[in-house]
C-alpha cells in the first residue's frame, strides 16, 4: 500500500516537475490529475494481471513492469 502511495506521489511530482523543464510526458502541458488517472489505469491493469502470482516479490516485479508498459503505452517517458 505505502509502496503504491510513494510509486503515485513520485511519478505526479516527476511529471510536474519536469513538465515546465520540457521533458516528461510527450504530450504538453498534462495535467497532474491526468497523470494521476492514466497511473492508477496502468496500475490497476497491473493488480489484476498478477491477481494469480503467489509470490510477492514475483508480482511486484511483473506489475512493476506493466506499470511502466501501460504508461509508456500513453505516451509518456519512462526513467
């Protein structure tokens, strides 16, 4: 829960931050609740497609990695 909490604070910060220094996501001028809803979309595609892994490390990992396919996949630069 705190991991998810943390992981959607620094992603909203990085996009505010780097928005106004040009980089970011490709598309300009996003808005930081935009970017907060195309997370939480990614990240619930995430939750429920580790729903069966039993290992914690393994779906946090595998989700980790949807995550950043999904928001990739909007269009934005993953770090």
């Amino acid at each position: 829960m705190l991991r998810r909490l943390v992981a959607a604070s620094c992603l909203a910060l990085a996009a505010l931050s780097l928005g106004c220094a040009g980089s970011g996501p490709k598309s300009d001028n996003v808005a930081a609740d935009v970017v907060t809803t195309d997370y939480n979309d990614c990240e619930s595609r995430a939750y429920v497609s580790t729903a069966l892994i039993r290992s914690a490390g393994e779906a946090a990992d595998k989700q980790q990695e949807i995550i950043d396919a999904c928001m990739q996949e909007k269009g934005y630069a993953i770090k």
